[in-house]
C-alpha cells in the first residue's frame, strides 16, 4: 500500500498552490450574490459582541477553522506549526492535511506534529475515504488521532481530485456502508468533509444513520483541487471542464442543512472574508474554514498568520454588529437578501 511518490506529489501541492491559478474562474461561491441586513440602528455594541462558539467539543473564539493544508514533507512541518501556533493565538481550530503519508511512512509523523506549540486548540485529524476501500479501517483511524494528539477526525472524500491525479484511487463502491461501520466503531467524532467540489442534499440524505460528528460541505469556488492535480501532473490544466466541475459552497450548505437539519456543519470552499463567515453562519454552518489565504503567510511565520486570522475575526464582528447580531445565535436567525 506505501506509495514512494507521496512525500514528493505533497511538496508539488504545495508549490504549485502558492503559484498556480488554481481556483476557480467559471464557478462562484454564492456568498457574493447573498446580503447581510444592514441596519443603521443596529442596538448592539461592538466592544461586547461575542463571537464564541463551541465545536467538537472544544470552546472557539471565533467560529473559524484553518482548513486541512498538506503534511508529510519538512516544508509541510514549518507550514503546520505556523498554523498551529496562530490557531493557539487567534484562538480558532485547525485541521491537518491528509495523514496517510505519516501512516505509510512513521517518520513523516513530525510534520503533524504541532500540539507542544498548541497544546489546547481544538485540533483535527484527518485521513481519506478511499483508502477505507483499501485497507484502512478504525485502528488507522484511531492512529491518526492519537498520534498527533488530535480531538477528532475529518475523513477527506475527492472522487474528482482521485480520478485527475496520476494513479489516483479510483474505487468509490461501496463507501457509503463502509462508513456506517468505520464511524460507528472508531471511539472519536468523525468528520466528513469534501476537498473543494461540494457536498450535495442527495449525499446528505444518504449519509442519515451515519454517526458524523460534523460534516464539511467545501463548496466549489476557492481552490479547486482537481485544477491542481492537472497542474501537477501535465504542469497545465487540459481537463477545463473537469477543473470547474463542482456544487457551489452557498448551494451546498443550503442543501445539506436541508437534508440534515440537526447535522454541525462547516462551510468552506473560497470563504475569503469575515463577511464570508457571518454568511455563513446565517445560512446554518456551526463554522468556516479557510486554508489557502493561509498558505503564503504560514511559509513566513505563525505572526503572518495571525495577521489574517485576525481580519478574519474583526470582518466577522463589524458584520455582526453592522446586521445587529450580538452573538451567533442571534446571527443564525438572521435573513440573506440577494444583492
């Protein structure tokens, strides 16, 4: 099952998303279509509004995440624990990139390994659909956490991304029971999250029954992870309409929580703003998460990175203050109007 490209497929991930057009030119978001409420006489104070929120267990400053980025190469190690150690600062989550290089390869573990400078944030691991259909089972599961000090897992599922990047895992049948089993049996909170290309409502529904923790609807919009597996492998895209392929992140959220209305949900896929957040959370998301904004300052220092998880955060409260929402749950019952 050890796959010697791995460590090398992630340092290309990483460069060609620090310089490559990546994102998405044909496919929106949706947060940019929708409006927040601005009221003139808001009667709420800036100074007290209150943007905590508990998930997965663990209290957040502010509902935010730092999305799942890379791991399993030295570069991916000073990556990680600038990110995590901004997480500790700002006070927000993180969710490591995919581990199954540290379960192939035990040595890459270092580059996961971020709790001695964040030793309290709430902390994600995170391992592949796919590989449950070959092998991988809850004691990978249960390995993944536990040797990084994780609080959950996040299971990334990206037939998309597979099918575009060479020798990808193409086998899918089945997953849906296979999770039934796996979740059920692994003795942590389990996520399901998709890369970039979205969750839909009909996904949702087949997923009731299945005891998720959370789900991560990652919309179409931002990175979109199949655009880097052609840049990778061709060093141009030659798949365009594959690359754009996907189910906007507004769309997304919206039919997930229709279909799963009690389900904790995150919303990512081109959250690039505060304003973005506030979005979010009116349409039902718990969180957001944002990684590739990240990505360039955590080459620099876990300073850099605060300096945007910060203006994230600060967006976020004169969104709420500017909608008259002192707090989230007050802002969870707010209306989008379509601008």
């Amino acid at each position: 099952m050890t796959n010697p490209s791995l460590p090398r497929r992630k340092v290309r991930h990483i460069e060609v998303c620090l310089s490559g057009e990546v994102e998405y030119t044909t496919r929106e978001t949706g947060f940019g279509r929708l409006d927040l409420p601005y009221r003139a006489l808001p009667e709420t104070d800036l100074e007290h509004i209150d943007t905590g929120v508990t998930f997965l267990g663990r209290r957040l400053r502010a509902p935010l995440l730092i999305g799942a980025m890379t791991g399993g190469a030295e570069l991916a190690r000073t990556i990680n624990r600038h990110l995590a150690e901004a997480a500790a600062r700002v006070g927000v989550g993180m969710m490591l990139g995919s581990q199954r290089v540290m379960i192939e390869r035990p040595a890459s573990r270092t580059s996961f390994d971020v709790r001695d400078v964040a030793p309290d944030i709430l902390l994600i691991g995170n391992l592949g659909v796919a590989q449950l259909l070959l092998g991988y089972g809850v004691a990978e599961m249960r390995e993944a956490v536990t040797a990084v000090g994780a609080d959950a897992l996040a299971l990334h599922t990206n037939p998309l991304q597979e099918a575009l990047q060479e020798g990808g895992d193409g086998g899918f049948r089945g997953v849906i029971e296979r999770l039934r089993v796996v979740v059920a049996e692994a003795g942590v909170p389990v996520m399901l999250k998709e890369v970039g290309h979205g969750i839909s409502g009909d996904v949702a529904r087949a997923l009731r029954g299945v005891p998720l923790a959370a789900i991560d609807v990652a919309g179409a919009g931002g990175t979109s992870w199949a655009k880097v597996e052609d840049l990778v492998r061709y060093g141009e895209v030659r798949h365009h309409d594959l690359v754009e392929w996907g189910i906007p992140t507004v769309t997304a959220l919206r039919e997930v929580r229709a279909a799963l209305p009690e389900m904790p949900l995150v919303a990512s896929g081109g959250v690039r703003s505060g304003v973005d957040v506030a979005k979010a959370i009116a349409l039902g998301a718990s969180v957001a998460a944002v990684a590739r904004p990240l990505l360039a300052p955590a080459l620099e220092s876990a300073d850099a990175v605060a300096v945007v998880l910060e203006r994230y955060v600060y967006e976020l409260r004169v969104a709420m203050h500017g909608c008259g929402a002192s707090d989230l749950a007050a802002l969870a019952r707010v209306r989008l109007g379509d601008r």
